[in-house]
C-alpha cells in the first residue's frame, strides 16, 4: 500500500507506471473474488483506495500546473449557467 507522501516524491512517469500496476492488480484481485480463489478480500479495498490516491494527486498536479486554463473554465461555466435556466410564464 503506496502513502500519499511516497506517491508526492513520485515524478509523473512513475506515478502512471505505479497507476497502470494498481489497476491491473485490482483487475486480477477482482477476477479472483468472482471465481472464489481470493483468501484475503480486504486487500481489494486497500487496491482501490491506492487507485483513488494516485488519481487525486494527479489532478492535483494537473490543477497546479494549469491555473490559467481553469479560471477560464470557471469563467465559461458561469457565463453557461445563467443563459441555460428557463424562467416559466
């Protein structure tokens, strides 16, 4: 199980390299759960939650790296909400 401190010293090839091999552990822990062969089903969980873990901090660090990109999705979100709501007669 990889701590998110260990993942933050990652640099973002290992981090998709360490992504891509909790992915396919997941895959193979579930494949085993289906057909009955998986003596320890908590490390399932313990999987999933690495997956979430690297997933968070790669957004985190695409988010970081593309301030200006997001202001100006925040910036067309809002100018999109007020020209979609209908007013009823």
């Amino acid at each position: 199980m990889a701590k998110a401190a260990d993942l933050r010293q990652m640099n973002d090839d290992e981090l998709a390299r360490h992504l891509a091999e909790t992915r396919e552990e997941m895959f193979h822990l579930r494949f085993q759960l289906a057909m009955g062969k998986q003596d320890n089903s908590a490390r399932l969980g313990q999987v999933r939650r690495d997956v979430a873990r690297a997933l968070t901090l790669k957004r985190e660090r695409e988010l970081a790296s593309a301030p200006v990109a997001r202001a100006k999705r925040a910036q067309r979100t809002k100018t999109t909400r007020s020209r979609s709501r209908k007013v009823r007669p």
